[in-house]
C-alpha cells in the first residue's frame, strides 16, 4: 500500500513539473520528426515535408505532393507527441497544412499550421505559416486559445550549400495573459557530397540562454541512411537510421537526454 502511495506521489510531481509549471496556458509544442530528429532538429535548412515544422521557406523546393505522419515519445508516455503534414506544390509556390498534439486527456496542446512557401530562384525562398494553439488542463483549469504565425527564409548562395532564419511568433502573441514563445532560430546546411549531409543551427528565445545544435546525415547505401547530432543547454545527443524506397521514407530516431534518458520518434512520408 505505502509503496504504492509513493509510486503515485513520484508520478504525480513528475507530471506538475513537467506539465503543469504554474499552470500555465503558454504553449509551443516542439517538434523533431523526420532525420532532422535524429540530427539534433538541426532543421532551419532543410528542404523537405517537414519543413512545416522548420522553416516553411524550405517548402517552395518542393516538386512532389507530399504527405507525413510522426510519433514522438516523451520522457513519460504523457508526454507523447504525433502529428501530421501535408505539402501540395502549385506554379506559384507550395502549400502546407499540419496537425499536432501534445499530451493526454488531463494536459494536452494542439497546433494547426497553415502554410505557403515559394522559391523566387534558385538562390532565395521565403515562407510564413499562421497557426491556430489550444491548451486544455483538466480539473476546472480550462482551456486556451490563441493565433500566432511565422516566417522564414532560406538562400541558396552556392550550389549544395543553404543558410536559412526562422522566427516563430515573431509579434509576440499571447494566450490567455501568458505569452507565447518567440524563437529565433539561423543555421546553415552543406551538402559536400551525394552521401554527406551536415547542418548546424543557433536557436534563441527572450527567456532563455541560445542552444547551438549541429546534425549529419551519411547515406550509407541506396536504400539506408544514418544520423547523429548534438545539441547544447541542455546537452543532448541523438542518432537514427532512414530506410527510403521509390519515393517512401522513414525514419527512427533517439535523443539521449544527460539526466532523463533517451526519446525515441519515428516519422514516415510518402511523395506522390
């Protein structure tokens, strides 16, 4: 019985210091899906489905209709996060729409992403997304609601090499009396060779010290490819594998936290 009490007592404080600091409505679900997941997010430069989540300027080098879904484990199950996207070129640029969901039936946030990034040349795109937040806490908290949008950019200066910005929420919205984070995120990614990928990014908001964070990818054979990457404040390291065919891709992923331990994600994407 007492054993049991403690269980209890350990799990609910886990979830008040994870979950519910101050009860606050301030929300932004942080997403890691796809390879980038396994590369530290080092993403601000990535050009892919996933750049929803990223840098939305990196959708208008998309070509193919795209569709993705991911699932991203917490450090405790309530913790879990899974979404999906959505990518649909036209002559003018292209077309994103996104979906995730944080947390479970006492706490849980939700994020719907609209989006259009466009590529003006080779060498220059830019995008903006508006989003719609909800937060829910159980137990007469209520819940919250709020619009917020972002925007970004990315360069192509030289061939195989891309710098991209990024600021989410960048006029400071709030929900409820509680604001919303502002994050500034500038990194840089270099292809050196078919097999080689890297990136490496700063991320910053008003609240907190910067994180630099820096990712790789090898393709080790057609059909597999292997990541791994750092990040700083705090420290985490993460790797994974892709498995690609024809035009599927998926991937798994683990961040190795110094105190907490590992988070494994997963993502598939299927262009069309």
């Amino acid at each position: 019985m007492i054993t049991e009490l403690i269980k209890k007592f350990i799990y609910l404080l886990v979830i008040q210091l994870f979950l519910f600091p101050s009860h606050s409505f301030s929300q932004n679900i942080k997403i890691e899906a796809g390879k980038s997941a396994a590369m530290s997010n080092a993403s601000v430069a990535a050009t892919n489905i996933w750049s929803v989540y990223n840098n939305q300027a990196g959708l208008g080098y998309l070509s193919n209709i795209t569709l993705g879904v991911f699932h991203q484990s917490g450090f405790i199950k309530q913790q879990n996060t899974q979404g999906i996207s959505f990518a649909f070129p036209t002559k003018t640029g292209t077309i994103g729409a996104s979906y995730s969901y944080f947390g479970f039936s006492q706490y849980n946030e939700m994020q719907a992403g609209l989006a259009f990034g466009r590529s003006f040349t080779r060498y220059f795109a830019a995008g903006v997304q508006i989003n719609y937040l909800s937060t829910q806490i159980a137990d007469n908290y209520g819940s919250s609601k709020a619009v917020n949008f972002e925007v970004g950019i990315l360069s192509q200066p030289v061939k195989g090499l891309f710098i991209g910005a990024h600021v989410y929420n960048p006029a400071r919205s709030k929900m409820k009396n509680e604001p919303i984070p502002t994050i500034f995120k500038l990194g840089a990614g270099y292809q050196f060779s078919e097999k080689v990928f890297m990136g490496i990014e700063t991320e910053k908001d008003f609240e907190h010290d910067a994180i630099f964070k820096a990712g790789l990818n090898y393709q080790l054979i057609n059909y597999v490819s292997l990541q791994a990457g750092i990040s700083t404040n705090p420290t985490r390291y993460s790797f994974g594998i892709g498995f690609h065919y024809i035009s599927i891709n998926a991937h798994v992923g683990f961040l190795k936290h110094q105190t907490l331990g590992f988070k494994p994600s997963f993502t598939l994407s299927y262009g069309f």
